[in-house]
C-alpha cells in the first residue's frame, strides 16, 4: 500500500481536512486546532471513550460517537458543534458535579482542575440535578501522595499509566455505577501496597484534585511530560 492510498479526505465542522487511514477524529482535530472536550482521554495512553465528552456527529447517522475512539473514513462529514452536543455535554458534566462531592472553592486542584475548567469552558454555570453526597474516604495512608474518591472522575488516567507506562497495575475499579471507586491492589490502603513504585505517574495525569502529593495543592506540584514524549515515539516506531 503506497502512503497516498492511506490518506483520507473529510471535512470537520465544514472544514477540509486530510489525515492517515485509522486515525481517530479528536487527533485529526487537535491536529487542526479544532477544539472538542475530553476528561478521560491523555495522548500516550489507549483510548478508552469513558467520559463520553468528546461526542461527535457523523452526517448520516443517527448516533453520537466518541470522537476518541472512532476512525475516519473517506468522505466522513463530521460535527463537532451543535445545540444538541451542548446540552450533552453539559448534562454529562452535571452529572459528575453530582455524583461526587466537588467543592471547588476547598479543593487543592482549584483553578488548575480540568472538570472545573471544563465546566467554566462550556457555560455550565448551575447544576439542575440532585447531588447524591456520598461518603468516600480519603485514603492518607501512602506517605508521599494522597487519595480523595470524593474528587475521583472514574477517567481511569491512573489506572492505565500504571499498567501501561508503568507496569505495576497497583490501581483498578471495584463496583458498579454510583458505587464504583479507584481501589489499590486488594483494596488495600494504598500505603500498604505491595505493587506501587511510588513514582508517581497515577497523580500527575489525574485530571481533578482525587490524587495528590501530600502537603502540596496541584499548582505547587511539578508537572511531568513523559506521555507526549512517549505518544511521539509510539507513532514513530508505528510509521
């Protein structure tokens, strides 16, 4: 197959665009600086199209799909902005708000949080759905780094770098619906795991305030850029 034969042609938003056979529609978009919101998804990690904020439409079809986790095809006609993707997009996120006990004024990840910067970005301003106000731990135990499930997304950012850039799989989900949680090894405390390097992966690509250092807020902590590093070389050893 010549690498013309792999290039397809569509347009987003009504925009022309080109991209390789077997892309996906946000990294064509982010490609050309078409903005479409995301929670779960991190560049240098597999797509798993949880948060479903990403939502798109397909001209032909009836349903929205993740634009995480869809390819392109020849011909595709994709939208990105609608009143119907809006009010989607703003119910998905009221439905975090409330499920969770997110308090922004009193939380460590205040202004650098991307639940909250996303909420600001698409105009959700009230929440019209009841919160449910559950009562989750906040597990203290490690002595480096911090757990609070009452901030926790369920976007499983940290359980996919631990497995897959890390190898330890220390992190995982117990329960279903409402009652699903992050839990370390066995649900163990996760100072007592046996499988956690403590490098610290899992709370630097944690989107909310769920995993942080101890004594610390997000602004004060150091940022690390491994995943566009490793997602570079991942396409490169791909081409």
């Amino acid at each position: 197959m010549t690498p013309s034969s792999r290039v397809k042609t569509l347009t987003i938003d009504g925009r022309p665009v080109s991209a390789r056979s077997g892309e996906t529609i946000l990294k064509v978009a982010r490609e050309n600086n078409i903005f479409i919101p995301t929670l779960c998804h991190m560049d240098g990690l597999s797509p798993v199209g949880a948060c479903r904020l990403c939502l798109v439409e397909i001209k032909g079809s009836s349903k929205l799909v993740p634009a995480c986790i869809t390819s392109i095809f020849e011909g595709m006609e994709v939208s990105t902005k609608s009143e119907q993707l809006d009010k989607y997009r703003k119910m998905i996120l009221a439905l975090l708000f409330s499920e969770r006990n997110h308090v922004c004024s009193v939380c460590v990840s205040n202004g650098h949080c991307e639940l909250q910067t996303l909420a600001q970005t698409l105009g959700l301003e009230h929440v019209h759905v009841p919160y449910l106000y559950p009562v989750m731990d906040v597990d203290a135990s490690h002595e480096r780094f911090v757990s609070d499930h009452s901030r926790c997304v369920l976007c499983t950012r940290c359980v996919r770098v631990c497995e897959e850039i890390e190898g330890a799989h220390t992190w995982d989900i117990m329960g279903r619906g409402a009652e699903a949680k992050i839990i370390s090894d066995l649900n163990q405390p996760w100072g007592f795991s046996e499988s956690c390097t403590s490098c610290g992966k899992c709370v630097h690509v944690c989107p909310t305030g769920a995993l942080f250092e101890a004594g610390k807020s997000t602004a004060e902590m150091t940022k690390r850029q491994f995943l566009p590093y490793l997602s570079l070389m991942r396409g490169e050893k791909n081409d």
